[in-house]
C-alpha cells in the first residue's frame, strides 16, 4: 500500500507541481520518467538478493529508506533537490514488489490468483489514498505535506514488518543455468515483452488519468480520482476469483481487448462520461496484476522465480516508467487526452505476444 501511494505522488500533483516550479509538462515528466525508471530498475538487484538476506530485512530496508527519502523531498525547494531525492524513493520503494510477490507465490500453493489478488487490493487501496492525500495536502497545507505523511507512514510500518514476517534461511544462489531449461528462455523472452507492454499502459494511465481530470474538472479532481481508482479494487477480486478457475493468459488478452477502445474514447469525453469510462478503466486496468504476477508461477521454477518478478517490475515499472516524458511531451504539444489514444495501439501486439506465449507453454504440457 506504501509504494501505491509513493507511485501516485507526482502524478496526483502534476499541474501543481508544473507551476509551482515554472516547468513544462515534459520536463516533470522526465522528472517522473526518471524516477519511474529507478522504482523499476531497483528491483533487480534485490531480486537477486531475496534468497540470501531474505524479505524481512529487504523489506524493512525499504521502509526505512522510503522514509528518510520522503522526509527530504517534503523539505526541498528547488527543482534539483525535489529530482533528487525522489529518485532515491523510486529506488528504495522498488524493493517491495519482488520481494513481496516472491514471497507470496512461496506460501501459496493452490489459490495464486486469489492470494495475488489480495495482495493487488491493498495496491488499489494505496493507488487510490494518493490523490486523497494529495488533496488534503494541497488543500489545507502544501504539496510537501503529502511527502511528509508517507514519511510518517513507513516510519511507523518499518517495526511491524520486523516482528511479523518471520526470518527466513539463507537459499541456493541462482545460475544462469536455470534460465536454460527446455523451453524456459523463449517463454520468458515473450513474457518481457509482455511486461514491457502492459508497463507502458499502465505508467500512462496512473501518471495522466489525475491530468485529465484536472483539467476537466478543476480543483476538486483529485477527490475524483480517488473515488475512480478505488474501483480497482473490483479488478482485484474479479482477476483473483476468475483467475484460479480459467486460463489465466486468455483472461489477459480478454482484459486488454476491453481496454483498447476505452483508450481511444477517453480523448471524446469529459464530465459523466469521462467518470463512467475512467471507473472501467481502474477496473480493468488494476485486473491485470494478479493476472500478470500468476502466470509468473506458471512459467517458472521456484528457483528463478524472484529475479523473474524482479526483471517483470524493471519493465512494468521502469523501463515502461520513460514514457511519461513522451507522454509529458504530447501534452505540451497538443493535450492530456491524446496521450490515450496514441498508445491505444499497444493493446493488439499485447494481445497477439500472450497467444504466442500460450502456444509456448502449450507445448511444454503437451
């Protein structure tokens, strides 16, 4: 729920932050990209480090860390501090997917889906309680008030995690061997780019959704957002309970064929409409990660599984992370809406790279 709410900072505050620093949209969307950048490519590392130190330091780690980042970037007035220190939050909030999913996917055998699921709702929970802080923040204090209470917020979770989770033993080093079994490189080269496609969509929807509204609506948009983006949690519920009973990579390709006309609708609306579209879009949209975060079990050994999820949320959350200064760009250019639907055109080759995937795996059962 931590790293939702981090995720959500900038992007709830984008036009405040634009004129309160004299920027462009594009130059704090490269701000963001970078930023996004490292709350993926932070995950590489300690997936690699989850079988010898464990989830309970790396987790406290990362509490830690998000704490003392956030508490500078509450404190800072220039542009190059505020840069600064949130990409050191992007690198200590990176740490938490791979290390948590990792560890879900090792207590639950059975119902994946519906664990990944409960696991995703806290996500919404915390993708949703951003813009709500943020426009408390702004509304009654200042923008750095919302960096503050995150602040706050880890440093009174950072104990807790230490006495719940319990310490676990030291695992066997992973070898670039494991990747090579039977089919396993192919499959996992066609999953990246699922990931990578799936990141993209959904950078822009969390980073430009908050953007479109304020524009539409005005000062009160975030309290929008928030109540739209708590719709994901729906997504959750419905991806966990269907994805334990049907095959998870027709759910997927289900799940972006709804997606890719709403993309393209949301540049025509404004008012009700845009509400009603942008509910299913949270809906949809957050139904994917309990999707995405099962077929890793399904395609993986456990031995490899943690730098898998660690490499997935590089892209997811990284690499896909540098399209919000092309997307800052397009707004400068021309406006918030057309973001959607130039990239409406990933859904397709989404859809067609999980049918190859599912041929692959096919193969392997068969």
């Amino acid at each position: 729920m931590s790293v939702h709410i981090v995720m959500m900072l900038i992007p709830s505050m984008f036009i405040d932050l634009v004129n309160f620093y004299n920027l462009s949209a594009s130059s704090l969307g490269l701000i963001f990209s970078i930023s996004s950048f490292c709350f993926g490519v932070g995950s590489l590392p300690m997936s690699l480090l989850y079988n010898k130190y464990g989830p309970r330091t790396l987790l406290v780690f990362s509490q830690i860390g998000i704490f003392i980042s956030a508490l500078l970037a509450s404190n800072c007035n220039s542009i190059e501090s505020f840069a600064i220190f949130n990409i050191f939050l992007g690198l200590f909030a990176s740490i938490h997917h791979p290390v948590s999913l990792t560890l879900i996917a090792e207590v639950f055998d059975n119902n994946i889906a519906k664990a990944n699921a409960f696991h995703g709702i806290f996500g919404s929970l915390g993708v949703s309680t951003g813009p709500l802080i943020c426009y408390y923040a702004t509304t009654n204090f200042d923008w750095q008030f919302s960096f503050f209470l995150i602040a706050i917020f880890n440093l009174i979770i950072a104990p807790i995690t230490y006495f719940v989770i319990p310490k676990s033993k030291k695992r066997e080093s992973v070898s670039i061997l494991d990747f090579r079994i039977g089919n396993q490189l192919k499959i996992l080269q066609i999953f990246f780019m699922i990931s990578l496609i799936v990141g993209i969509v959904f950078t822009i929807f969390n980073t430009f959704i908050p953007s479109v509204f304020k524009v539409a609506i005005g000062e009160q948009s975030n309290l929008f957002v928030s109540g739209i983006l708590i719709f994901g949690i729906f997504g959750q519920i419905l991806s966990g309970f269907f994805g334990d009973k049907f095959n998870r990579m027709k759910l997927l390709s289900f799940v972006l064929m709804i997606l890719c006309p709403l993309f393209i609708i949301t540049y025509f609306l404004s008012n009700f409409s845009l509400i009603a579209v942008s509910v299913l879009l949270a809906i949809f949209m957050y139904s994917i990660q309990p999707l995405i975060n099962s077929i890793i079990k399904d395609i993986t050994t456990a031995k490899i599984r943690s730098v898998v999820f660690g490499i997935n949320f590089f892209l997811m959350f990284g690499m896909s992370g540098l399209v919000a200064a092309l997307g800052g760009l397009i707004a400068d250019l021309y406006s918030f809406e057309l973001i959607f639907p130039i990239f409406s055109v990933l859904f397709p080759l989404g859809i067609f790279l999980l049918y190859l995937l599912y041929k692959n795996t096919e193969m392997i059962e068969v």
